[in-house]
C-alpha cells in the first residue's frame, strides 16, 4: 500500500489562494481606532506596498514570484503521509492522512509566509524586520527568512517562551537574528506591563506591540513589521500547504476528503490546509472543517465575534474578528503559539458564515495524543500541533463508532523536538488543564465594550 506521496519539485503551486473573493457574508473593514475604515495607506509604516497590495488584494489568484520559490524549494512540496499506524491502534475504519509540514529548515509551516515577506520587503529596500514570536516558530522562521534576503532582524519572545524553549534562541541566533524577553525594557509599552507586572509571563499581544513600536520608532523606513499569522496574506501565502495536499490525494486515488483539521493560534496553519478546501465548501461540496485551540484560550468557541485590536497596547487597527479581549493573558501553556487573544479575520468571517466547526481541547488530552502519534509514527509534534491530533484521534473513534470510513486530513504544523521540556513535564505529571472561568473571560471583554460592532450573518452551523 502507498502510504506517502512526495511530488516533484516543479510541482510546487505556482500561485497563491486567495479565499476573501469567496467567502460569503459581510465584508466588515479594519476600522481605525476611531471606528473609521482603515486607509490602506496608514499601513506604509508598517509594511511594504506589495504586502499592503496583497493584505487588501479580491484577486482569487496571485502569481508566486520565482525567487520565492526557489527558496520554498529547499523543502517544499512538503510530503503528505498516510497515518497507518495510527489506524491500527485506533482501530478505524477511518484514513487518516497528514501533510508534514514540519520538515522545513526551522520545523513547521511558518517560513511559508517568512520567506514571502522578506522577498517583499527585501525589493522595497527595508533593511531589518521586527517581530513577534510565540514559542518561538515563527521567531526562527523569520529569521531564516531574513538570513536569505540579507535582512537584520529583531524578535520580541513571549516570555513565558523564552525561558520554556532557550534551544529555539539559539536556533534565531545561529540564522543572524536578536531575540529578546517580551515585555523588554527596550520599549515604551514593555517597560509600563514591567512596572506593572514584574512577573509578567507576557502574551502575544504585548510581544506584538513591541515589536510595532520598535519598527514604527525608525522614521527612516528602513525598519518594518513583520506578522506570523492573522493577515488576509499570511493566509494566502500558506494555501501552498492545502493545494499541494489536494494534488497528493488525488495522486493517492483519494476523490474525497470528508474532514479537515488544524490547530489555530491566529489561524494561519490552519488556513493553509484548509482553504483550498474551504472554496470546494463554498461551491457546495460537504466537507466538514474542523479548527482546533487550546480550552484555556479558547478564540472561536468561547470568544465573541467583535471588533478588536490584535494587539495589547491598541497600536493595530481594530480588526472584526473572535476575540478574547486584547488585554487578554491566556494561561501559560507550552503550546504558545495557540496563546492569543483574536484570530484571523478570514478564519472568524468563515466561522460566523457557519462553514468551520471549532472545537476546543484540553492539555493533557493533546499531549496523550501527541505521545500515541510519537509511538504509531514515530514523529514527535509541536505542542500546537498536539491539539489537531486530540480531534483527529475524537474524529477516528467517531468513524469508528458509526463505522464509516471517512478521509481525515490534518495538518502537522511543526515538530517538537525543541519542546522536549513540555513532554518531560507531561510524562512526570507536572502539566494541568486550565480552564477558561467565565469571571476572567468576562472581565477581559469588558475593554471591548463601547468598540464598533461588525455586521453578522446569521450563523447557520
Ligand atoms: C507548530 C505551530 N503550529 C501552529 C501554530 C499556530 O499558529 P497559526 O494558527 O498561525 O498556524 C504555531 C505558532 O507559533 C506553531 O509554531
């Protein structure tokens, strides 16, 4: 039995996947923090044109330029895997596949999107790059992407991260980047949450507005921002994830995919995969689209879907998305790429037009998970990732039940084995769920109460 598809390299997608033409429902703009719709213009200190052009782009299709691709190149198509092992230990009737993206240089789908953004950047003569990272993925993506493009680059780390994950700095070091504890005392905004918060375990929104500050401090514009996750591009830049995976399945004699999973932090992986699938939805094909967060930052299952900033100071623009509250401290889990308030305005639009069912796990089910992948398969995935596996394992056994055998389609986004401190503490007992109480959750979205709203439609899922 084939149980893995590899293609060719000339078989990289040559063109991007926009989703935003097609998603029904209402288009609701980035508002100023005025409650005004965003000029795109306002966003040049921030980003290069192209990406701008991009962010705002309704062209379902966009071109690949060539020397993007040849640096994806260097890892990409990525494999996609039949699960074998994993069926037979569930005993399912189910085919499980998974497309590996945890084979690029820094270990996950992130340099998708990095080396996308340091191509553009590059051309519009920026010299440096500033971001934020979570565990630490994204962090050394960018840094690799830059190390490419000959770009410095400055990464703020989620404190909490930063001490979790040292290997991932070294990692950010070895490609040329600076990594720093967030909050910093190199910024305005870090140095208040450190006065207030000495303790501060940081969040994804507090490392983002650093890393805006710092760029938008160099008048000269030869700084910009860079983001991981969350904007209409970054989504698009990883659809090379979900168009490659369609080719392989079809490659495998597979006409059907019935379920498709992702974990979601911002919604990026997640997009990657399933958007190519998402526009088969849209044109009536039923597929169900699952994507999965962690119980103790739960985005899209318990969040509203408002307006809000996607970071903690309320430098972005304020984007109509599911969200936390951007003041928001999620509990310090090692899946630190799944600890943020909001998530991307593409994946929340899709979710309020009733076409994603999101589902929301607990830590301990995913490292069990993650441990029964590690022994079937033999790979050892992200902590982020660990949360797709809890429901394609839920997904399996439901297949198992009705005895239906059902295609499932996940995304491995990235391996662990820089997170082996997070499985050392789930084999020796150390890790516990934490759930979200109604009180902090309420009390978090307090800040968004006199924020705009965006249109609805009524959600039919
Ligand atoms: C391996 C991995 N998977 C998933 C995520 C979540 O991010 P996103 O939702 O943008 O895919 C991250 C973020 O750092 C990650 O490192």
């Amino acid at each position: 039995m084939n149980t893995e598809i590899s293609l060719s390299p000339h078989e990289i997608p040559r063109q991007w996947l926009n989703i935003a033409p097609d998603l029904p429902g209402p288009k609701n703009p980035p508002l100023t923090a005025n409650g005004i719709p965003l000029n795109p213009e306002n966003l040049q200190l921030i980003f290069p044109q192209s990406l701008i052009e991009q962010e705002i782009s309704t062209k379902r299709w966009i071109d690949i330029p060539q020397d993007i691709l040849e640096v994806l190149s260097l890892w990409r198509p990525t494999p996609l895997k039949r699960a074998v092992n994993l069926e037979k230990i569930l005993d399912t009737p189910a085919r499980i596949y998974f497309k590996d993206e945890s084979v690029s240089p820094p270990g996950s789908h992130k340099p998708n999107t990095a080396v996308a953004q340091a191509y553009y950047n590059h051309k519009e003569q920026v010299k440096c790059l500033t971001t934020e990272t979570g565990a630490g993925q994204w962090g050394s993506a960018l840094a690799f992407a830059c190390a490419k493009f000959k770009l410095k680059c400055q990464v703020y780390m989620v404190n909490i991260s930063y001490h979790q994950k040292p290997l991932r700095k070294t990692l950010m070091k070895i490609w040329g980047a600076h990594c720093l504890a967030s909050p910093s005392d190199t910024t305005e905004f870090g140095r208040t949450i450190r006065n207030q918060h000495p303790e501060s375990p940081g969040s994804l929104g507090i490392a983002i507005s650093e890393a805006l500050e710092k760029a938008m401090e160099d008048k000269s514009g030869e700084t910009k921002y860079s983001l991981g996750s969350v904007l209409n591009m970054v989504m698009m830049h990883q659809s090379v994830i979900g168009l490659e995976a369609k080719k392989q399945l079809a490659k495998l004699g597979e006409a059907k995919v019935d379920t498709v999973i992702g974990c979601v932090g911002g919604g990026s992986n997640f997009a990657g995969l399933s958007f190519p699938y998402l526009l088969d939805k849209i044109h009536g094909e039923q597929i169900e689209i699952i994507p999965v967060e962690p119980t103790s930052c739960p985005t899209l299952t318990r969040g509203p879907y408002c307006y809000d900033f996607g970071d903690s100071a309320g430098m972005t623009p304020l984007l109509a998305m599911h969200s936390l509250g951007h003041q928001f401290i999620p509990a310090p889990i090692h899946a630190g790429g799944l600890r943020y308030h909001g998530m991307a305005p593409l994946v929340s639009q899709a979710v309020q037009a009733g076409l994603l069912s999101p589902q929301a796990f607990p830590q301990l089910q995913c490292y069990q998970a993650a441990v029964q992948f590690a022994f079937a398969e033999g790979i050892v995935v992200a902590p982020e990732t660990s949360h797709a596996l809890a429901a394609v394992i839920e997904q399996a056994e439901k297949a198992k039940k009705l005895g239906k055998p059902r295609v499932i389609l996940f995304n491995l986004s990235g391996h662990g084995m820089l997170d082996l401190n997070a499985y050392e503490d789930y084999l020796n007992g150390k890790l516990t769920d934490h759930r979200l109480s109604p009180e902090k959750l309420n009390k978090s979205l307090e800040a968004l109460s006199n924020f705009p709203k965006p249109e609805c439609l009524i959600n039919t899922g």
